[in-house]
C-alpha cells in the first residue's frame, strides 16, 4: 500500500517550510501569491491527502490570468477548431482564465512581428503560430524583457530568450508519414513531399523526418525534392498538378503544411486519386472527406481538444508563478478512412 504524503512530503515537494503549510491549512497569515501556486501545484501532483483545504485556501489568491493566442487565417477551418477548443478550455478550468484569440491575416513576418507585440502587450503570456523570422524572433524577445513569454504553438519557435513549446514531436510525425508511404505502396518508387513554408519548424521537422526514415527503412524508394504551396491553395493546385505531370510513375505523396484544399483537388481532377499513396497531416473538412472517399490513404493528427486544454494548462501555470516557459509534447493521432 502507498504511503500517504505528509506535510514534510508536501515542503519538500513545494520548496517551502513546514510552518508555511500548516499557515495555509489553519488559516493563520496570508502567503504571497508564488508560494501559494507552488504549494497547490505539488500537492495536485502527489495528492496530497488535504488537498480541497488547500484549494479552498488558496485558489481566491489566484489572480485571473489573460493569455494571448495567435493564430493563422480565420478562413482555414483547422485553426477555427483551435480557436473553439481553446475556448471551451478556458471555460472549464478554476481560477478561471480570460482569453484573446485573434487570427493572423497577412502572415508576412513584419505583420506578424506587430501582432505580436500589440498581442502580447494586453496578456501575461502569448502562443503563435508562425513561421521563423529574424524580426519574430526580436519581437519575443521586446516582449520577454517586458515579462511577456511567448509559446510556439504547433510550430517551435527560436529566440535568444527562453521560449515554450505546445505540440507534437514533428520529426517522429515525418517518420510516421514516411512509414505508412513506404509501407502501403505496392512497389518501390519516387515519392513526393508537398510543404507549405521551410520556416515553419513544424514542416521541415517533418522533411527531415520523413527522409530519416525512408534512408533507414526504405533505400529502394527515391525522395524528391519538396515542392512549397506558401500555405495557399490554389498554388497547392497549381504546384501538385506540375508534379503529377512531371512524374507520371509516382508512387507516394507526403503533404506536410498548408493548402490541402488544392492538393486534393488536383489529385481527383488527375484521375490518379487513390492509386497514390497520399499521407497528410491534421483532420479537418477536407482531410476526413478526402480520407472518405480514398483519396487520402492517412492523417496524422494533433488531438485538438487535448492540445487546447494543455496550452491553457502550461501557459497558466507558468504564469502564476513567474516560471520560464516550458516545453509540452503531445501524442499523435491516426486516422484513415475506416477510422473517421
């Protein structure tokens, strides 16, 4: 049988002294508000046996917190299911969190550099989608020597200060794709990688991985090289009608950032539909029709509900107690068309 935490278990674990959580347990003098989180996330995460008295104790010194997200066009539907979930979140946990969601329209990086800024000034911290820039990266910075973190959301992103992360390990993500290629062709062959933008961390994690397994697992198939959609459709159209012409023998196809839209309208408009193996990433409207009617053979998933409650989760934790912002990989989902 295990052992019930004590209050010396309970110090210990919080970095504080006896004395202070037995103040909190019988009421006497109030902690500053660092403590009080800490002492409430070590007992959350060992159980601690008085841990409603605690929470009744110290949740009204929780302040509100404000978090910030950024997110890419309003008009793609997966990053309007983030927007949703995040929402839905945020309603759920105690201390309540406020939210401000805005969506990135033009996401060139001087655009995307101010939103940041006037984002992340309203808010205690900020997550964004976005590529990687010099100019980005300078704008988290302004914001970090202002006490503002940011978090790359989905895609990592770099500065000189410290900076989380929320999202899936990409790499294993490529080797996912790669696996599921090589493994369901009928014969070796060229396979295709289709990309949004390299600056996306997300998307050249996915190359790298995508190319680490086919080198390790999959000699006798020959990768092209990618061909980029810079997150639009019709340039997605345009870009995979060029290459099903110009390789008539293909025999996998990797999509791995923006503009399925297009991709998969050119593959039914080629006739070849379903004779490709066709890997993409991310369930939305298109990405589970297309699963339907066989016109992709597999998604690979971030689990959207997940991913919004963890967000919330790290970026409010991190924000009561002034921590540096960490680092939150999440598991994968699979789906394929008997799946969805």
């Amino acid at each position: 049988m295990a052992r019930r935490p004590t209050i010396q278990d309970l110090s210990a674990r919080a970095g504080v002294s006896v004395s202070t959580i037995d103040r909190i347990l019988n009421g006497r003098d109030k902690v500053r508000h660092g403590t009080a989180a800490r002492v409430l996330a070590a007992a959350e995460d060992m159980g601690f046996y008085a841990l409603p008295a605690l929470r009744q104790r110290l949740q009204p010194a929780h302040p509100r917190v404000k978090l910030g997200f950024l997110l890419q066009q309003s008009d793609r539907g997966f990053y309007r299911s983030i927007a949703e979930a995040l929402r839905t979140a945020a309603a759920s946990v105690d201390p309540p969190v406020e939210l401000l969601i805005e969506h990135l329209q033009d996401l060139s990086p001087d655009a995307v550099a101010a939103q940041i800024l006037q984002l992340g000034a309203q808010v205690q911290a900020l997550a964004v989608v976005s590529a990687e820039h010099p100019r980005i990266s300078a704008a988290i910075e302004e914001l970090a020597a202002k006490g503002v973190p940011t978090y790359g959301l989905i895609s990592d992103l770099s500065a000189a200060c410290s900076t989380g992360y929320i999202g899936l390990d990409n790499w294993r993500v490529g080797r996912t794709a790669a696996w599921a290629v090589t493994g369901m062709s009928r014969r070796p062959g060229r396979l295709a990688i289709i990309l949004g933008n390299h600056r996306y961390r997300c998307q050249d994690l996915n190359e790298s991985g995508f190319r680490s397994y086919c080198r390790e697992h999959a000699p006798d198939f020959t990768v092209l090289e990618p061909v980029q959609t810079f997150e639009d459709n019709s340039i997605a159209r345009e870009v995979t009608e060029q290459l099903l012409r110009r390789e008539p023998d293909l025999v996998g196809l990797y999509v791995g950032g923006g503009g399925m839209p297009g991709v998969l309208e050119a593959l039914r408009q080629s006739g070849r539909a379903g004779t490709i193996v066709t890997v993409g990433n991310d369930m939305t409207e298109h990405t589970r029709l297309g699963l339907i009617d066989r016109v992709l053979t597999m998604i690979v998933a971030h689990p959207v509900q997940h991913l919004a409650a963890e967000a919330i989760a790290q970026m409010q934790g991190d924000a009561a107690v002034a921590a540096a912002p960490r680092k939150r990989v999440l598991g994968f989902e699979i789906f394929g068309p008997e799946n969805v």
